[in-house]
C-alpha cells in the first residue's frame, strides 16, 4: 500500500512537471503569435515620434529581433534555472512582481472559498430540512441561478449598493477587511453553485439510504443528522468538486480583482495580458499550473481519508469503491 | 480563462452607466451641492487622492516620462530646467537664465545654485550633462530609450563650472529651450541614471528634484507622493517658489471610467482623470471643477498619405477637407469646452496662425472637387470611378477615447456626398503594430501628439534627416522641402515665424493635414474644495500651487 502510494505520488508529479513545461512553451507560442509586444509598443506611442527605423535598432540591440525558437529556449533555460526574468512592460524582476501580488489573491480566493463553502453547506443543509412551504423547492433553484449569474455583475452590484448607496466600504480602499468580504462574497457565489449542486444531489442520495432512516427513527434532530452523518459521506464528491473550483477562484478573482480595483495576480495578468507581457505571462501560467496540479493531487491523497472503501487499485489512481463512477473521472487535470 | 477577460469591461461600463442614476440623487445631498468657501488665506497641509486609468508600464524615468498617465507623478517629482505654460510661454526654472550663439547651435544655461536631489546629489552642471546626454541617447541595449523629441541634432554638453552648462549641436536648432520644458525632460538624480534599467525602474528608489517624494507605491495600483520640505526651487511663473502645500497625493488607479466619476461625486477622491466629455456639462452643473486644458502639440485630425490612390490626388484631399463639418462634431461629441480648430498645430502654440477660412465647412465645393476628379455617383449614393468605390479606412486612435465616435460622425458627413468610409478600432498594442504613418493600409493616420516647440513640425514633414514623412510625400514636394529647411535651419523666431504661417497655409490647402478639433486629451474633473492647481504646456495638472479647504 505504502509502495503503491508512493510510485502513484512519483507518477503524478513528473505529469505535473510535464504539464508546467507544457503550459509554459504554449504560453510563449500562443504569445508570441500575437502581434506586438510591450517594448515596441512603448516606443510607438505617438508621443514619441520615434522612426519605424529607430525603432528596429533599439530592438534589435535587446535581442528581441532573434528568431523565435532561440527566445523561447534562452526563457526555458532562464526557466528551469529558477529564473523568471524581468517583464517586459515594467523591467522589473518577475518575482518581485508576483511577490507584490500574490498575498492579495490568496486572502480573495481563501475567503472566496469560505463563502462558498458556507454557502454550499447552507444550501445543502435547506435542501434537506427546509419545509416545503417555506420553499425548498425555491432554494433548490439556488445553484442554477448562481451559476448563471456571472461574478463581475455581482460584483457591480455588491460595488454600486454597500460601496456607494450603504457606504458599507470604501470603494477606493479595496484591500480593507470590509472590501474584500464583499469581493469574497461576489467571487464566493458561483463558485458555491457548483459545489452545492453535486452536495445536493449526494445528500438526497445519502438520506435515502437505511442508515439515515434508522438514524432518524432513533429521534436525532435534523442538524445532527446532517452533521454527524450525511455530510461526511457526501461530501466525497464535492472533494473533487471543490479542487477543480481552484481553477474557477484562479479565473474568477481575475474578474472580480479588476470589478474591485484589488491589485492582485488577476490585475497582473490583465496587464500583461493587454501588452503581450511575455515572461510575466509564463510564470504567471506555470503557477497556476503548479497550483491546480498540486491541489488536484491533494485532493486525491485525501480520498482515503475521507472513505475508508478508496483502494489504490493496479493503474495507481484513487478510485472511490462504490462512489458515483464520473465524478472520479473528473478527479483532476492529470488523468491520462 | 482568456474568454472571460473581455466581457466583463463592457457589461460592467453598460451596468454602471445605467447606475447612476440612482447615484447621482444620492450624491447630490452629500459632496455635490455643498458650496465651495471663498479662498482665504492658503491653508497647509491636506491629502488629496487622484483617480487614473493606468499608471503606465515602466518606471524607467526616460521609457515613461511622456506617458500621459505617468507624466503625471513624474511633473510632481522632478523639476525641468525650463517652464512653459499653457499659452508656450518660456520662463526660467532651474535654469535661471541662457544665451544662444546667432546661429543657434551653441546654448549656455546658468543654473539655479543649491538645488539638490532628494537623494542629496546637488543638481549641478555636471548633473545637467548627465541627463542630456540620457535624454539624447538613452542606453539601448539596456532598454533605456532615447527621449522620443529631443532634438536629434545634439552634439555634446559640457560642463563649464558647477552652474554653468555649455550645449552644442550640430545644426541651427531654436527648438533646444523650449524642449527643456517638455515631460519628457525632466532631471533625474545622476545617481539614479547610473544604475542598471532593472534598478530604474524601481519608482521608489528614483531620485528627482521635484516638490513631492514617493513615499509609497504599488505596480498596477497606486503611487504616494508626500512633500518635500525643504523644496524650494519652485518656477517663479507659477507665483510660489518654497515648498507644496499639500501634504500628500495619491494616484490610484481605477480603469472604469463611470467608477472614477462616481468616487469623485461620491466625497472618495478628489480628481477624476479622463471623465466622459459628454458628462462635463452636468458635473459643471452639480458644482464639480471641470478642467479641459489644451497641450501643445498638433491638433486632433488625420495626416493623409499622398502615395495612396485616391489620395495622391489633390482634389480629392482637398474635397476631403471641405466635408468635414467641424462644428458638428464639438457639438456632437464633444462640449463647448473644445475649440474649432485653425490650424494643423493647436492655437497656443506660439507660431499658430488662423486659417479657419481653409477649413470651412463646404460640401458643395467637395462634390464639386469629386466630380472634377470623375468620382461620379453610381447606386446608393456612393462615387465611383474606374470600378472602384471612393473609399476611405479611419483607424480609431486608442490614445484618444473619443475618436471612434469623432470617425462615426465623420463617416456619416463624408457618407452624404459619396465616400464609404470605414472605420477600425484595435486596441494599443495592435494599433502600434498595424497603424502607422504613411503605411500602404493607412490611408489617414488619427494624429495626437504634443510637442512644446513649433520647429517639430520640420520635422514630419518628409522623410530627410530621419524624418517621419507623415503624408508619404518623401522628397517629392518641392515647396514643403524648401519650408522644412528654412524652418529647421531659422536662428529666430522672428525669421521662422513667417516661414511657419505659410507652411500652414499650404498644408492645410494641398489636403495634406485633415484637422477635426484642437485636442484636449486629458480631462479633470475635480472636488470643488481643492483650488489652484496650475496646468503646463502640456496640459498636465501641477498640485504643487493647490491648496484643500477643510470646510
């Protein structure tokens, strides 16, 4: 068991480094496609007045005039020695960039990812034990309506209502503790949708089973019912669900950083997206790659934790014993 | 992902132009009605916030001095060895006075004694060396660039003693004083152009002699300037020479348009940058400070290349700038505040003359002009001759928010006596790909630059001398080869200002230049408590002279 969990980890983590590496040459492909870049765009602002000749020799004495195979193995090596370079657009180190950027999304996606949860667990929570007459039914339809509604509209009405109506925050002041609960909020409600959707579908599933019957025939109250029991077996699915939203807090705080003015990796991106920012746009997709690879690893490690039936069987992948077959397909980026 | 980037822009202007509404009622008991206090006596101290819709890219003082966002921070951080106003008025600054040799290639600048950098450094002779020197060459294989319109005919500076420079050039070039005054030549500590372009474009570590220092800054977010106290080498002409009242100013950037109207509307900020024109005359109304100041430069309009059919007939440039009605488009799309153009270079220029009467509004005349030229009108109105359509491509200019609606409008007036005019918006980096001057798909270039000297105009004219060739006329133009030498070539201004009113008159009749408006490319909206800013020759605003009444 013990050798089986470590070759499956082995296994895992070269496909991760091979999706990295993969990501970053498409990233730099897909680039440098696009026309233009940041330091030819900076010299042909109109303010400027430089020649189109003058403009060819200040690039050709930065090497950007080589072919395009010889930039992109000069950036891998720079790469792999743990060298992001400087950007392009600001001339100033990569890492520092990041660095300056970084804390910011944590404490977005973190919070967006509590509300979810909140959210998600509440919703569960009524789509069991709320009464028909006060609309359950209603609540139901909860998820489907957050899932329609994209965050940055969200996120303008959050703004236009508690920022300028309510004045419950300061619009200009994005970082502060009450901005960020509403950005939270906003980036936190879609999110929430899809893992109260599988939660909802689990939970009916589970309080059909004898065990819930006879839990309830033993008197237990709805809330201890659904904590001590229902929620631990259904919850397995929304595990997995809960990793592939990475991806969804990763793309939804990009918007929701820029509906909030947080200077966040979102805000990074944004800008180097808009100037063809090269280096800043590779390390920025390798760590999102790292990030979703890594938490879809993570979730896979915790399977067994979680259901004691989760047996690594011959071709090393997690599969939960019993468990609904497609949300184990849908485990992670790396299945081959 | 990349997908989702775009929408959220639109929908998000959409939603927060249907917002205010609600906004504005609940403004208008707060910030917006309350009546400014009469000026008393300057009160100290004070922090105002200033909205922005980007802070630029690089720090690197040369590679971001012009930027029209970071030209901002930039004129409240470092000082200029000259000052010129909004009408181009030259008056002395850190340079308290100069000579210049008959012909006008040898300059002398005695500078103001005792000046120092915030890092120090005194802002001596040799310092002044320094930053010419950067400012003419940059330092290219580090990504440092050249100051785009300093004059390429610099030779060499030299420092005499500690407050006398000695500038020489290779050819006659009147333009070098007024020069010192544009954004981009601002003087930065020699300590801080040493360094390599990484370390440069550390904005906090950056060095100038200016009345504010950066406190703090983040990339992509906001700049801190606090004042500095000991400053006091302020330009006499701006009536204050010791240090800022203010204690502070914040330039935070928020890219929704409607977002930085609302802070300012709502008592969050102080300055709103670049509002929509259309919303000005109700600001004004609600009590806000609207300032439209012009730069120095050429005016909003089209440079036109001859070498592309049907251009390279005169006729038809000239039947181009008769059916331009210019009062139209200040009345559609902009406000009172914008003016009617009268030239190719803006009215406060010194140097501009008025030639309104060659860009009047005659629609008659153009299809008269078409016909002549057998454009002939063929179904739905349009001209066509030799089987091809009498068409005309525009190129929105991203740098000026307003020109995709300036390009409709014209459209429409060129439509009604047989032009198809198409219209193409790309975004900033695609325009500098694809859109250039005289390029065989651009038949009209959207000009807006500014310049401080009306020389410059030498030299777009042809491509001598390295020059941009705006209307594709390389040497073929005789008379336009004579008016750019004699004009690059003038020792005075009393020798080039003739010179300069008939190269006017001739641009404008040859159809060569198709000017729309006098350009206001940075517009204020602004907390009626706060009084006294002063704007340059370029149209940016100086908080340095401003004051914040607590009531």
């Amino acid at each position: 068991m013990r050798n089986a969990y470590r070759a499956y980890a082995a296994k895992r983590l070269v496909q991760a480094v091979v999706v990295i590496l993969l990501a970053y040459v498409l990233t730099f492909v897909v680039v440098s496609i696009l026309p233009g870049d940041p330091i030819t765009s900076v010299l042909r602002d109109p303010q400027n007045g430089f020649t189109e000749a003058e403009i060819q020799e200040i690039v050709a004495a930065q090497g950007l005039d080589k072919p395009i195979p010889v930039q992109l193995w000069t950036s891998l090596c720079h790469f792999l020695t743990g060298d992001l370079g400087l950007s392009m657009r600001s001339s100033r180190p990569v890492a520092t960039l990041i660095a300056e950027v970084l804390p910011s999304t944590l404490v977005l996606a973190s919070a967006g990812l509590a509300v979810a949860l909140l959210l998600a667990a509440a919703l569960g929570y009524g789509s069991q034990f709320l009464p028909k007459r006060f609309g359950q039914g209603f609540l139901r339809g909860f998820p489907a309506l957050f899932l329609s509604v994209p965050n940055f509209v969200i996120g303008l009405v959050l703004i236009h209502l508690f920022g300028f109506q309510f004045g419950f925050f300061r619009v200009l002041d994005p970082d502060s503790v009450r901005a960020t609960f509403f950005a939270a909020i906003a980036l936190g409600i879609p999110v929430s949708a899809q893992i109260a959707e599988v939660l909802i579908a689990n939970l009916d599933h589970e309080s059909r089973q004898e065990y819930a019957a006879v839990a309830r025939g033993r008197g237990l109250g709805p809330t201890r019912l659904f904590v001590r029991h229902l929620l631990k077996p259904s919850s397995l699915p929304v595990v997995t669900v809960i990793a592939l939203t990475i991806g969804e807090l990763l793309g939804g705080s990009l918007i929701t950083e820029t509906v909030f003015g947080r200077t966040g990796i979102g805000s990074l991106v944004q800008r180097s997206a808009t100037s063809h920012d090269l280096p800043v746009l590779q390390a920025v997709v390798s760590l999102a790659a790292v990030v979703f690879v890594l938490v879809n690893l993570i979730a896979d490690l915790v399977y067994p934790l979680l259901d004691p039936r989760v047996k690594l069987i011959g071709d090393h992948r997690p599969r939960p014993a019993g468990a609904d077959e497609s949300a184990a397909d849908t485990s992670g980026a790396v299945t081959p | 992902m990349t997908e989702r980037l775009s929408p959220p822009s639109l929908s998000r202007r959409h939603l927060l132009i249907a917002t205010p509404a609600a906004a504005t009622a609940a403004l208008a008991t707060t910030a917006g009605l309350r009546p400014a206090r009469g000026a008393g006596s300057p009160n100290d101290g004070g922090d105002i916030t200033f909205l922005i819709d980007s802070l630029g890219g690089t720090w690197i003082p040369n590679n971001s001095a012009i930027s029209s966002f970071q030209g901002h921070i930039w004129g409240h951080v470092t000082d200029k060895l000259i000052y010129v106003d909004a009408d181009g008025k030259i008056s002395p600054w850190i340079a308290e006075r100069w000579e210049q040799n008959d012909t006008a290639t040898a300059f002398t600048l005695h500078l103001k004694q005792g000046v120092t950098f915030s890092d120090g450094t005194p802002l001596d002779a040799p310092a002044v060396v320094a930053n010419l020197d950067i400012w003419y060459a940059g330092r290219r294989n580090e990504g440092i660039n050249p100051i785009g319109l300093f004059p390429k005919t610099y030779d060499h500076a030299e420092a005499v003693d500690a407050a006398t420079v000695k500038v020489f050039f290779k050819v006659p070039t009147l333009g070098f004083i007024p020069t010192l005054g544009y954004h981009g030549s601002i003087l930065i500590s020699p300590k801080t152009i040493a360094r390599p372009a990484a370390r440069q474009a550390n904005l906090g570590k950056t060095s100038g002699s200016g009345p504010y220092l950066v406190d703090s800054w983040k990339e992509g977010d906001f700049v801190r300037l606090v004042r500095r106290k000991d400053y006091n080498w302020g330009p006499p002409a701006v009536g204050h020479t010791g240090p800022a009242f203010l204690d502070s100013i914040t330039y935070k950037l928020v890219a929704e348009q409607s977002l930085r109207v609302s802070a300012v509307q709502s008592g969050q900020a102080d300055i709103g940058y670049s509002p929509p024109p259309l919303e000005l005359q109700s600001l004004k109304e609600a009590g806000f400070t609207v300032a439209t100041p012009r730069y120095l430069g050429f005016v909003n309009g089209w440079a036109i290349n001859t070498k592309l059919a049907p251009f390279d007939d005169v006729r038809v440039r000239q039947a181009l700038q008769a059916a331009i009605n210019r009062q139209e488009i200040i009345d559609t799309v902009y406000t009172p505040d914008w003016k009617l153009a009268e030239s190719f270079i803006q009215s406060n220029v010194p140097g501009a003359t008025d030639h309104r009467e060659l860009l009047a509004y005659d629609p008659a005349r153009a299809e008269k002009l078409l016909d002549a030229a057998g454009w002939t009108k063929g179904a739905g109105g349009i001209r066509w001759k030799d089987g091809k359509p009498l068409s005309l491509t525009l190129h929105a200019n991203p740098y000026l928010a307003t020109s995709k609606a300036v390009g409709e409008l014209s459209a429409q007036q060129l439509g009604r006596i047989g032009w198809k005019v198409a219209i193409r918006a790309y975004d900033v980096v695609t325009f500098g790909e694809k859109v250039r001057f005289n390029s065989p798909t651009v038949p009209a270039y959207e000009v807006t630059r500014s310049f401080i000297d009306a020389g410059t105009v030498a030299s777009i004219l042809t491509d001598a001398n390295n020059g941009e060739d705006w209307f594709g006329l390389g040497e073929s133009d005789p008379k336009i080869n004579e008016l750019r030498d004699r004009i690059a070539g003038a020792g005075s201004a009393r020798v080039r200002d003739p010179l300069l009113d008939e190269l006017q008159k001739y641009v404008l009749e040859q159809g060569y230049f198709i000017p729309l408006t006098q350009i206001v490319q940075r517009i204020y909206v602004q907390n009626p408590k706060l009084k006294g800013e002063v704007y340059n020759g370029i149209a940016y605003a100086s908080y340095y002279t401003a004051t914040k009444s607590t009531a």
